[in-house]
C-alpha cells in the first residue's frame, strides 16, 4: 500500500508530461483551436487506463501549454487559430520588422504573468461575475453591440472605417449562415469554428505572402517594453480572460478584441502581444474556477475534462496548470526561436501553397465538405480589412452576429 502512495505523485507527473507532449503538438500546428484537441483527447481519453483525476490533469494541461505555444504559428506564419486571431496580423508585423524573437518572449511575459495573476484573483472574481451574470446576461447584445462599434468608431480614417463596417456585417452573416451547423466529418471532434477562423484570418495573410520575400532574419530579443508596462498589460489581458471564464458564449477571441481596445496606442503590436496572450491563458485559469464554483464548464478542454468524469479537485488540478504554465514559458522561446528560423529558410510561396491547401484539409477533417466551403467563403470575406485599411479585429462579427440573434 505504501509504494503504491509513493507512486501516485510520479504517475500524475507522467501524466502532465504526457498532457504538456501533446499541447505543444496542438499548439504549433497552424489554425488548430485548443477546443479540437481537446475533444480528440475526450473521445480517446476512456480507452486511457489511469485514475480519471490524472487524465483529467493530462487534458487541462495539454490545454495550458496549447494557450502558450499557440501565438507560434501566429506569429511565424500568420496562422492562428481562433483565440488567437485578434493578435495575428500585429504580431505578424513585428516578425516582418525582425522582431519575431521579441514577440515571443513578450507572448510568453503575457501568459505567464497571466497564470500568476488569475490565481489570486480567481476567489474573488468568481464571487464578482457570480452576482453580476444575470444582469450581464440580460444585456450580453448591448455588450456585443458597443464592442463592434468601438472597433468602427475607434478607425483611423473614414476609409478604414467603412472597412470595419462592412468586415463586421460580412463576417457576422456568415456567421450566423454557419456557426449553427453540424456537418457530418471524419473527425468526431469536428466543428465549423476551425474553417471560418483558418479562412478569415490564416488564408488571406497567406494569399497576400505568394511572391513575397518570406520571413527577413530575426534580430536580437531584447524586448522594447519596461517590466511595470509589461504587468500593466498582462493585467489588461488577464482582467479581459476573467470575463471570457465565466461567460458563456463569449469567446477568448472576442474578449481579445475588447482588451485590444483597452491597450493605449502607444505600445502597438507589443502591447496587442501581450494583452492577447493575457487573455488566452488566463480564461484557462478562470474557467477551472467557473467549474468548480458553478459545475459548469466553459471551454472546450474542460467539457472535456468534465465529460471524463475527472473529479474537481482543485488543489491537483492547479498544480497541473502550474507546472504546464512553467513548460509552456520555456518551450515557447525554446521552439518558437527555432520555428521561426526553419520558416525564415523556406520558398514563401511554396510554403504559403502548402499551408493554404494544409488548412483546407484541416477543414474536410473538422466539419467534412461543408467545411471546405465554409473556408473559401470565410477567406474571401477575410480579405476585405487588408484592402480598406482596417483592422482584421473587425471580423470577430463571426461570432457576434449570431450572438445578437440568439
């Protein structure tokens, strides 16, 4: 009985090592959502022999290190999935200006000062959005409504504005057209989330690399950004990922969209970097605390680890999310350097060719034809900003039109 004590903390580490294997797997493979990975691992997870407990610790962590490891692909090819979307093309820029290694670690400073930030505060916020979500819920469509006109109104030029505009309405009715559909696909863990996403915002920065020089070198790492700005803005990111934890149909996607509004101009892609990967760890960290107070889960990892019949213990299941938040911090500079040089070497157009067809695959695997469809139609609507001067935020109308309309 004894040995079989001792044993029990080695094989829960085994099993967050073999979760922190797979969310770095996840988390660098262009335009793939952790949601996706997380119901793969649901449908696999039964056939797992192991203490529901540590499966459950394996799934929240693979989740953890996806969230760091994500903003790679973002920024290395300007493919993200969706919850990074909203950081995409100001990342991007600062790759293009040969600051690819700075946005790492920035993205790394956000996530990690994140999962330091939303512990703490996670007891009294739960109690917060407990007694504030039935007035948020009976006017969640205002919310939405003056989110989309502060991305319209908060446009540089007039220009840039009827851009906003119209990528808003085009990316909400497309929305509303598919995001209730349930296409039969070969995946089980499907869903249309992963081709309106790839073809908004991953084909259109791939279809205007075709003949371009590719990925410059990368300069040196040093971040341009002090340490009090550095928290000031992780806390921007974290606040915005409390909100995204308790509310439901709200996605990490759109409350990036509102801490980008929140993050002074002065700071530009640094401060987007930041904020955005703020917000996408921390909403993992809220969310856990959203289920164990509220029995409800809010993401797709913890339907997951809800589905498998995991048992709540808190005290396990943060010491999962501690030691893959300290995983992700390291590999994100570890692999994302690395990613960053191997796709500085390759044809961009051969490379923008692959990946494009990659993310049409990618599609067919999550939602069948009619995800395919769903990928060209959202890559042409994904075009529109770029070509106004807008900013690509703008078609998170994806997600609020059918919010509006239930």
């Amino acid at each position: 009985m004894d040995s079989l004590l001792a044993a029990e903390p080695v094989l829960a580490c085994c099993f967050v090592v073999c979760g922190v294997c797979l969310g770095t797997a996840s988390g660098l493979v262009p335009g793939l959502h952790a949601n996706n990975m997380a119901f793969l691992l649901a449908g696999v997870a039964p056939s797992v022999p192991g203490p529901p407990l540590y499966v459950g610790m394996a799934m929240l962590a693979a989740g953890v290190v996806h969230t760091f490891l994500d903003v790679v692909p973002s920024l290395a090819l300007g493919v993200p999935d969706a919850s990074m979307a909203a950081v995409a093309l100001p990342g991007h820029r600062l790759v293009l200006e040969g600051r690819g290694r700075e946005a790492l670690r920035l993205s790394a400073l956000g996530s990690g000062g994140a999962v330091l930030l939303a512990v703490p505060l996670a007891i009294p916020v739960t109690r917060l959005m407990v007694a504030a979500w039935p007035t948020i819920r009976a006017n969640l469509s205002v919310v939405i409504l003056a989110v989309a006109a502060l991305l319209v109104v908060t446009e540089g030029t007039p220009t840039s504005m009827v851009g906003a505009a119209v990528s808003l309405l085009s990316s909400g009715l497309l929305g509303v057209a598919t995001l209730d559909l349930s296409p039969s696909a070969p995946l089980s863990a499907g869903g249309i989330l992963a081709p309106l996403f790839a073809g908004l915002f991953g084909a259109p920065v791939l279809v205007d690399a075709l003949g371009s020089g590719g990925i410059p070198p990368q300069e040196e790492s040093t971040i341009a950004v002090s340490r009090p700005e550095v928290a000031g803005l992780t806390g921007v990111g974290t606040v915005a990922g409390a909100i995204v934890g308790y509310v439901p149909a709200v996605s990490s996607a759109i409350a990036a969209t509102v801490a980008l509004l929140a993050v002074p101009g002065r700071y530009g892609a640094r401060g987007f970097v930041i904020a955005t990967s703020g917000v996408n760890t921390s909403n993992a960290i809220f969310a856990l605390f959203a289920l164990v107070a509220l029995g409800s889960p809010r993401t797709g990892v913890l339907v997951a680890v809800d589905a498998v019949g995991a048992p709540l213990s808190l005290g396990h299941l943060l010491a999962a999310v501690a030691a893959a938040a300290a995983a992700g911090f390291l590999l994100v500079v570890a692999v994302g350097d690395r990613y960053l040089a191997v796709v500085g070497r390759l044809d961009a157009t051969k490379l923008s060719v692959a990946i494009l067809l990659g993310l049409a695959v990618l599609s067919f695997l999550f939602a069948g034809a009619v995800g395919v469809v769903a990928y060209l139609a959202a890559a042409v609507v994904g075009l529109v900003p770029a070509r106004f001067r807008a900013r690509r935020a703008n078609l998170m109308g994806v997600l609020f039109g059918p919010i509006l309309v239930g």
